[in-house]
C-alpha cells in the first residue's frame, strides 16, 4: 500500500480509528459493503470526506459498489499498523496507571499486549495490577531492552516523566503513550501520543457554554 500524498495530517489519522470501529460493527451486523452516502450517515463525516480521507492511501471503493466491508477494514487496519502486535510496559502503577492497565488488558485482543509495570515505590515491586507483575523502576531500561517492549505508558507526575521518557528511548521503545500532565520532546524516532484528561474537559466546557449562548441568543431574538 502506498500512499498517493507525502504527508498525512493529524485530522486525517485521527478520523481512521472512528473508521475501524465502524467497520468493525458493521461486520458484527454481516454488512458485506457500504456506500459513502450510507457510511458517512452512520459515521457522521460528509461522504466527501470519507473519500478525500481514504483517497490519502488508495483506492478503495468501486464506482456503482461503494466500499467492501472486510477489503476496508483490513486495509484501515494495516494503515494504522494494526496488523502486527506491540508490546507495551506501564510506568506508574498509581490510581490512574491501575485505570489504564486495566484498559490495556480489555483491549489485547486487538494487538496490545501490556508485559509489564513498573513504580519508584519499593512496596509495590513485586505485586501484581490486573495480572501484570510491577517491577521496581531501576529495572525498566533493563527489561525493556530484554524484551523488545515498543510501547511505553507514562503515568507518573510531570516532574519525572521526561526522565521516564528519555530512559524508554534509550531502551529501544519507539512509542510513548503519556499521561502525565507534561508536553514531552522526544526524538523524532520515537511517535508521541500525549492525552492531558483535563484538555479534553476544557474543551467540553467550552462546548457547553458554546450552547448556552446559541440558546440565550435565539431566546433574546424571540423577544
């Protein structure tokens, strides 16, 4: 698969996963094929850029057909390099690294497949967070180098998370999924995905207060 552009916007990558899960219903459903129209009334995206989207990559669908069910979710998959599976360890195995391990662990099915924790606190070296072993902090380089680890979850405060960060490249893993309330610089070898929770909460209260003053606006105009 080649891609028929250079380079791919964020918007656009973060519009395929809603693809996938999609298809993947509809193959729950026995759909075989799917039209643009048909798709983006069931995704809420135009049909336009549904095509402009999947266009980035190839060509999928077929004049007069639309697109093949199980053709575009293997294809969305492999774009998303969900045809092989990672290796993942946490670090912090805190309140929030437990919530997040234990969303790794519903999710390995899909190719992710968390091996390890790992925590400063010498009282937890040794027990266990959704099945998965913590070992203390000094031997996360170590074993992610051992054990070819491609994914490294950062849970810990914004005051070690760098360090955290920089230790995980060293070690060989190419890709950082942070939690931690920091903006990370990393090389740019490794992929970064940050998620900062509270953002994503700004953004709702924006929304909300957004609707407010829409509804406050048509009640003035009806006076």
């Amino acid at each position: 698969m080649k891609r028929k552009n250079g380079k791919i916007s964020n918007a656009v990558i973060r519009r395929l996963p809603r693809y996938r899960r999609y298809l993947r219903e509809l193959q729950k459903q026995g759909v075989e094929k799917i039209s643009s129209n048909d798709f983006s009334e069931l995704i809420g995206y135009t049909a336009s850029q549904i095509r402009q989207d999947l266009n980035n990559f190839g060509d999928f669908g077929q004049q007069g057909y639309g697109y093949s069910v199980d053709g575009l979710y293997e294809e969305v998959s492999k774009i998303l390099g969900l045809d092989h599976d990672y290796k993942m360890v946490l670090v912090g195995a805190g309140n929030l690294g437990q919530a997040i391990s234990k969303y790794a662990m519903s999710i390995i099915d899909q190719g992710f497949q968390l091996c390890a924790a790992f925590d400063i606190k010498p009282e937890l070296a040794g027990k266990k967070v959704e099945g998965i072993t913590i070992y203390p902090y000094e031997e996360l380089e170590s074993y992610v180098s051992e054990n070819q680890i491609d994914i490294g979850i950062i849970c810990v405060n914004k005051g070690n998370a760098q360090e955290v960060a920089d230790k995980l490249y060293s070690a060989g893993a190419r890709g950082i999924w942070n939690f931690a309330l920091v903006d990370l610089v990393v090389p740019e070898q490794v992929a970064l995905e940050s998620v900062h929770l509270a953002d994503t909460l700004h953004s709702l209260a924006y929304h909300m207060n957004d609707i407010r003053r829409k509804s406050s606006g048509a009640e003035g105009k009806k006076k």
